[in-house]
C-alpha cells in the first residue's frame, strides 16, 4: 500500500512538471497580472510576465524532482534572489508577511484553473493527483517567499543599524591635526568596531597627529567598555596618533579605580575643550584664555 502511494505521488509530481512546462506562457501571462508581480514590474508588462516564467520554471524543476515539500530544492535557487527582490518591494511598501504570503497563495488559483481545463471528466484521478501535488508545491513556494522575506528584512535591519551606527559615532576634524569621535550611549563591540574603523580612517584622511575620545555621553565604564577603548587607542597609536580621552565624570573616575582598570598611559582630560588645547599645545600652538568680563565695549 506505502508502496503504491509513493509511486501515485511520484506519478502525480512527474505529471504536474510535465503541465507546467506545457501551460508554462498561460501561467506567465495570468501571474503577470496578479498584485505579487503587477506592481513591482511596473514598467513593462513584459518584465512580469518574464519574472512569471522563470517562476513557472522553478516550480516545474521542483516538480520534477519530486522534492515538492522541500525547501532546498534545487529549482528554488535560481529564483530565490528575484523573489527576495520581490518581497523585499512590497515590504518596503508597507506589506507585511502575512500579507506577502497572501499574495503567494493568490497565485495558486490562476493554475488550478489551467489545470481543471486539462483534465477531462474521465481523467478526475489523474486531476485530483496533479491538484494535490500542485497544492503541497505551492505551499512549499510560500515558505520559500516568506523565508527570503524575513532574510530580506534582517538584512535591511542590519543595513540600518549600521547605518544608525556610523551616523551615532561621527569622527570631527576639530583642528588641522587633530580629529575627535563624540561617544553616545553603551559602547559594545559593534559600536567600538565602527568606532575603530571611523577613527583609523579618519587618522588617514586628515593626517591626524591626535585623536580625542570625548566620552561625556557613555553613561558607564565596565571593564568590557574599558577594554574597547584601549583597543581603540592602540590602534590608533599603529596609525601614529595619540589618543585623548576627554569627559570622564566623577562617577566614571571612581568605577575605573573600584576596577583596577589602568589608564596611566592614556592621556586624560575633563573636557573636549581641555582635551583640544591639550592637542595643539604639543603641536606648538599657543593657547591662551582671555577673560571677557573686564573688557570694554568697543
């Protein structure tokens, strides 16, 4: 019995490729204009029908191998990429998953129509086979999509989070050799890799003798933060700069000395402005402070 129901189910996968391929230009043309493709091949209609095709294409492959409940199947490869394309668009227009997904099971109706119009009365085994598989193969679409969806999306989330990063850690060129990275916030390892990169770029590009590292904005120092930065400050040290840390507050002071943590090799400052003078001090600049209050009006 096991034996005959694998052989049916074989026969019924076989027999569903083989009416892809056939009916492969009237699945194209009916799937290019459903929602899924119509709006986002929006130039031309040939661009959706194309995209349709290769779709068609894909799941006949699929069907042919038998692998209809398999994600990894082969013939998804070659359209995974469009169709992360594809519901990467509809995301971006506010679609959410499971309405993606109600799009992708949209599709299935246009080929089951084809299909009942092949089969005539006498073949209603043959068409309730083709049928079945049909609606496993196109369940097994739907997890493809919406597995690409949801990589699509952590991607664009990392993309932004980065971008978020670079955007939180400018790098500023404060004078003519010396540059400074303002820090906001917890300072973990993504953060401080961004900020080592920034900086060591920085470095380059302007020729910066000194780095300041204003921390006013970290609201605390743990042994894991302070390790970040003496990374950084190394780093920047290879690239021939001297790093300062300005901003370190009462509080911050009293937590590196309850750790044990030793900054006697970093130059430290109260402020961005002690830090700055600081800098062009040992470049040679003079720098004064002149008191206004005595001054008279001009």
């Amino acid at each position: 019995m096991q034996v005959a129901e694998q052989n049916t189910a074989s026969d019924a996968a076989g027999g569903l490729a083989d009416f892809l391929r056939r009916r492969r230009e009237q699945i194209a043309q009916r799937w290019a204009d459903a929602a899924l493709f119509r709006t986002v091949f929006t130039v031309a209609r040939d661009e959706a029908v194309d995209a349709s095709g290769a779709v068609v294409d894909a799941l006949a492959e699929v069907a042919g191998s038998g692998r209809l409940e398999d994600l990894a199947a082969p013939g998804f490869t070659a359209v995974r990429e469009q169709l992360g394309r594809m519901s990467a668009s509809r995301g971006r227009a506010g679609f959410t998953p499971a309405q993606i997904d109600s799009e992708v099971a949209g599709l299935r109706a246009p080929v089951i129509a084809l299909l009942r119009a092949e089969f005539d009365a006498s073949a209603e085994g043959p068409a309730h086979d083709c049928a079945l598989a049909l609606t496993a193969l196109m369940g097994t679409l739907r997890l493809v999509v919406l597995e690409t969806t949801v990589s699509e999306g952590e991607q664009v989330i990392a993309r932004q989070h980065q971008q978020l990063l670079e955007a939180a850690t400018p790098v500023i060129k404060l004078w003519e050799g010396v540059v400074a990275v303002p820090l906001i916030g917890i300072l973990d390892s993504a953060c401080s890799q961004v900020v080592m990169e920034s900086l060591l770029e920085a470095i380059v590009e302007h020729g910066a003798a000194y780095a300041i590292l204003e921390i006013t904005g970290v609201p605390t120092v743990d042994s894991l933060v302070a390790q970040h930065l003496m990374k950084t400050i190394a780093a920047a040290r290879l690239m021939g700069a001297e790093c300062i840390v300005s901003g370190i507050r009462p509080a911050i002071a009293q937590t590196i000395v309850h750790l044990g943590i030793d900054l006697g090799t970093v130059v430290t400052r109260a402020g961005l402005a002690d830090a700055l003078a600081h800098a062009l001090t040992e470049q040679g600049v003079v720098v004064s402070r002149h008191s206004l209050a005595g001054a008279s009006p001009q």
